[in-house]
C-alpha cells in the first residue's frame, strides 16, 4: 500500500516492435504512452510515478517471450503494455500468467479470445469488421475478395468476413495470403482484376499492406475499374501512422474503421492534439494507436492510485468502476470480458494523407469478442433497411 506523501514508483514495461515489418504501428504506440509517462511523471500531485522499461522485439517472435519474461522476473513489472500482432500477444499470454500479470493489449484484434491476465483497450469484431461491412454491403456491393497476412489475424477477420458475406448472400470471390513481411503482391492483383469482386478486405500487416495498396493502384492506373472511389480497399487496421509509407496518391479513396481518427471533432480531441503538437511538433501525425497508447497508460495509472497497489486484482477492481473521457470518447472495461466500450468510425483516406470520418456509430459499442449476439438473420435484415436509406448518405463527411 502507498504511505505518507512518498510517490510509489511503480515498474511498467513497454513491449511494442518499433523496428520491422509493422514498426510504424509500434512507434506510435510507445510514443503515446511515453508522452503519458512524462505527464504523469511530472505531475507531482500525482500519487506515483512510473519507472519505464522498454522493449523492441523488432518483430521477433522468440523475442517478444524473452523480453517479456525479462520485465516480469529482473524488472519486478506487475503492468506490461505491449505486444501488436495477436501472434506476439498469444507468445506473452503463458508467462503474464505464470507471473500473475497484466498485459493492456492496446490493438484492434480478431476477437474469440478472453483472458483473466489481459485488458484489451483495442477493438473487438463487432466493433471494427461488422459496423465496416454495413457500410460495404449497402454501399458497394456483397462479393468481396479477401486478402491476409498468414497469420491468426488474417485467418480470424477473414473467417467473420466469410461469414457476414454469406448472411447476406454475397460471394467470396478470392482469399489470399501472405506471410509477413512478403511483399509479392502481384499473383492477388491479377486474380482481383479478373474476378472484380465489389470491395477487397484487406487483413495485410505493415510492409505487405503497403506493397498491396501501392500494387492496387498501379492497376487502376491501367484498369479503370479498380479505382478507389468505385471499387475499394477496406481495412480494420490501417491508420494515420501508416499512410506516409502508402504515398498520397496510392493512398486516396480507400477505406478504414478504426475507434479513432485525427480529425475527428470533439472538445477533447482538439486538446490532445495540442498535446502532441507541443510534445512532438506540429507536423506529427496522430493514429489510432498513438491515442492508445497515450490513453491506455492514464488508464493504468488512475487504477493504481485508486487501488493504492499495482497488484493485478486491486488494479482490476479499480479499473472496472472508472469511465474514461479520451480523445476516442467515452471509454469502459467490462468487468465481464475485460474489453473496452468504444466508438466504432469510418474513413476515407484523402490526398492530404488524411482520414475524413464518413460514418461513426452514434453512440460506444460494448465489445462481443465471442460475437455472442450476433445473429446471421438480424445482419441480414439491417442490411435491407441500411441498403433503403443509403442513396442520399453515401460519403457526407461527419462535421
């Protein structure tokens, strides 16, 4: 317990790959949670500190459980922020809980998954891939080609895809995969051009992804079929930290859902992007992940001090009765599942390399990792009535 007016410095390990083939996602994710870190450190009200142990496994599977179990045995950490993909996530799960750990999992993810050691502040499937494909299903079309990195994600949200395509009697008209980092795109760009599904789902991690969207538009450029704006690519994890890396013009037209883009308009976003403008420089760019990272620290570091310990159950207990206001909105673990409550968006990448937020849910969504409540016939249903409304909704930009 903490005593008399001392700050407890409390161990927090940071394990995100900033090097590799998704290093861009990773940077932005412990960016944000540094620039958390400074804050609470510098605030002196505050009733503790946090003495920051940071690992890069640079995508290195073996890695991940090393430096993981490093942090939890050498480094004393009760708290441990990390790991990207599930397959890095799924490495680290056995060794939190044998040291009876907290991993916050800070990443949209395939879902069907609960455990006991891990609060997942990222997206579940009902809360990226079935409010993304609403949107397709009722503006674009119902067969739909599916390309993934060979890995538990790609498999996973393709699986949900197949799914959601087959309620509403749509054709899956390819599925590809690759392994990560394999940026030999042009097999699935010649099987797309000849199918021509509606939409391509796109579950390609970092370097892949951006080779495929790049590829795509070297296609368009040929073919005028597959233009963004008619025949879209569509992702549940592409964000502002990757776009750079796409370039302006291959970038333009396509499609997203993330829980937070930089544009969207709320009090407390525009104060956190002053934050960054100030902690970073003006031209830095703000993702998903970033806001997640930067969130998800303030989030540990509020059930300590209520907890007055950063042993796993008092942090929980705590967790559970807190609400969060952050710049993705209103924020809540679920004690049942512990996943976040969040608000699924919309966008469309512009030729500035930005996100315009073209949908959003209206109100945050209780993550259904399982998707327990999801019923093929009542997806098929709201897509008649969302199809009905649709013709005079398609790409308002939300102001």
């Amino acid at each position: 317990m903490f005593g008399g007016m001392m700050r407890k410095e409390i161990p927090l390990g940071l394990l995100y790959s900033v090097t590799g083939t998704y290093g861009a996602i990773g940077r932005d994710l412990l960016d944000g949670a540094l620039m958390a870190i400074d804050e609470i450190n510098e605030d002196e009200s505050n009733s503790i500190s946090f003495k920051t142990i940071i690992g890069d496994p640079g995508g290195n599977i073996d890695e991940y459980h090393r430096m993981c179990e490093d942090m939890l045995r050498r480094d004393k950490c009760k708290q441990i922020m990390g790991t990207i993909t599930s397959i890095g996530r799924k490495e680290v799960t056995p060794i939190i809980e044998k040291y009876d750990a907290l991993l916050w999992y800070t990443s949209p993810y395939e879902g069907f998954e609960v455990c006991e050691n891990i609060i997942y502040t990222g997206a579940a499937p009902n809360q990226h891939i079935l409010p993304l494909f609403e949107h397709m299903f009722t503006h674009f079309g119902k067969n739909t080609y599916l390309v993934g990195s060979n890995y538990v994600w790609g498999w996973e949200v393709n699986r949900i895809a197949r799914e959601l395509i087959a309620a509403v009697d749509g054709e899956v008209q390819g599925e590809k995969y690759l392994p990560l980092d394999d940026v030999d795109v042009e097999r699935i760009i010649d099987e797309i051009e000849r199918k021509k599904p509606d939409f391509i789902l796109n579950n390609l991690v970092g370097n892949s992804s951006y080779a495929f969207i790049r590829a795509y538009y070297e296609l368009g450029k040929r073919n005028s079929d597959f233009l963004a704006k008619t025949r879209p690519i569509v992702s549940c994890d592409l964000t502002e930290c990757d776009l750079k890396h796409i370039g302006a013009e291959a970038a333009d037209g396509h499609l997203s859902t993330a829980v937070y883009f930089e544009k969207l308009n709320n009090d407390l976003n525009q104060t956190f992007r002053n934050k960054v403008t100030k902690y970073f420089d003006k031209n830095r760019s703000i993702s998903s992940f970033l806001v997640s990272g930067y969130e998800t620290v303030h989030m540990i570091s509020k059930s300590i001090s209520i907890a007055q310990t950063d042993e796993i159950n008092a942090v929980m207990d705590a967790l559970y009765v807190c609400e969060f206001e952050t710049a993705m909105g209103r924020m809540k673990i679920d004690s049942n599942t512990n996943h976040a409550c969040l608000t699924p968006l919309l966008g469309r990448i512009n030729s500035n390399l930005e996100f315009d937020i073209i949908d959003a849910s209206k109100h945050p969504i209780v993550a259904d990792p399982y998707l327990i409540n999801f019923s093929a016939e009542q997806f098929s249903r709201r897509i008649v009535t969302l199809e009905r409304q649709a013709a005079n909704d398609y790409l308002k930009v939300i102001k």
